[in-house]
C-alpha cells in the first residue's frame, strides 16, 4: 500500500469521508459485473470501510489491468470493514430479467454484510436494504472509493467463476470472453450448441445478430 495516495485515490476516498462527516452511519459500496454477457451469472458486490483505509489504484475495475484487479482485490477483502457478495444464476435472470436479478444480486450483497449500513452508495436505481439510505451516482465507480471496490470485488469474483465454468465446458473460452457476446464466443455456439449456463432470454437475439455478420 502507498504511502501517500495519488491525486485519483484521494479524490475518490475524499467523496467517500463528505458523505461519513454527515454523520449518519456506516457507509456501503455496491456495485455489479456481468449484465451484459450471453452466459454465466450477474455478480454485485457491498463493500464498507472505516474511514482511515485507502489501497493505491482502486478505480473502475473495467478500467484497471486484471494483474491489478487480481492484486486489489486481496488487499480489498483483507483491509474492508466488512464485504459481502451476490450472485444470481442464468436461470434466475431468465426467470427474473436482467434489471431484477441484478437488484436481487445486489440485495443478497448488503444483506451478507455483518454490519448494517446507514448509507449506500451505487451506480443505478436500485432497491436495496430499506433501512439505509441509498444514493444513486452516476459513474459512482469512478467516484466513490467504496464503490470502486466493490466492483473490483464483483468482477473478480465473476471471472474466477467464468474461468471455472470452462473446466466443465472445454469447447468455451470462458475465460477468454467471460460469457459475452462476442464474435469468437457465437462461432462456439454456433459449432457445439448452448451449454447449461447460457441465458435463455439473451442467447437468441445475440446469435441471430451476429450470425447475419458471419
């Protein structure tokens, strides 16, 4: 960890301490991975921390390194007041849609936490523990140092299980494409058939889209 923290860092951590010198209780990160892809689960993650902690390069997981993502995320779960993650399968995103699932994602996030926070802050109009106060920011991910974290802690935590899904399933780069839609992804598809883990309700709008470009 650095000693000093650079101009991003601070300005992060600083948003962060406003909202704490309000006073009114312990502050939550959330923030989620995976709404996008083809296949696997959406994960969200909470995150809460005492207000002295900061780890240099916390950002926007999308826009930090995996080598980095991977360091982070070890120094985030050891440092953090408390975390808590969600995950929601693909046949519960068919059952629920996308926007659902990922408020439901979220949910089991915050309730996982030991501790109940007083405020959340996260990047979309979500229903979260109604106890708290919930925010909703804008690129919060690129704002709040809590909520970077969180979703450093939730793409993590997504890729390892994508990576693991290509273990059962040899014939997928999961760990390559993480279960998005692309080119190299359908021809898969198209090659061996839908795996177990595909989601229903994305699958065919994206094949019959991409398969017209083939």
């Amino acid at each position: 960890m650095a000693k000093t923290p650079s101009t991003r860092t601070r300005d992060i951590i600083e948003y962060d301490s406003a909202i704490r010198r309000e006073g009114r209780g312990l502050l939550c990160g959330v923030d989620e991975a995976g709404r996008g892809p083809i296949a696997g689960p959406v994960v969200a993650a909470a995150v809460i921390f005492s207000d002295d902690v900061y780890i240099e390069g916390v950002f926007d997981s999308k826009k930090v390194t995996k080598n980095l993502r991977d360091s982070l995320y070890t120094q985030i779960i050891s440092e953090a007041f408390c975390w808590g993650v969600g995950i929601v399968d693909n046949r519960q995103i068919d059952e629920l849609n996308i926007l659902n699932a990922t408020k439901e994602a979220m949910n089991i996030a915050v309730s996982s936490l030991s501790e109940v926070p007083a405020v959340i802050i996260a990047d979309g109009n979500f229903y979260l523990n109604p106890a708290a106060e919930v925010r909703n920011v804008i690129k919060a991910d690129e704002k709040s140092f809590s909520v970077a974290a969180a979703s450093i802690i939730a793409k993590v935590t997504r890729d390892r299980i994508m990576c693991k899904y290509e273990e059962t399933y040899p014939n997928f780069a999961f760990s390559a494409h993480k279960g998005y839609g692309t080119s190299a992804h359908i021809e898969e598809i198209l090659e061996f058939g839908y795996t177990d883990i595909h989601r229903r309700t994305f699958r065919l709008k994206a094949v019959e889209q991409l398969t017209l470009n083939l």
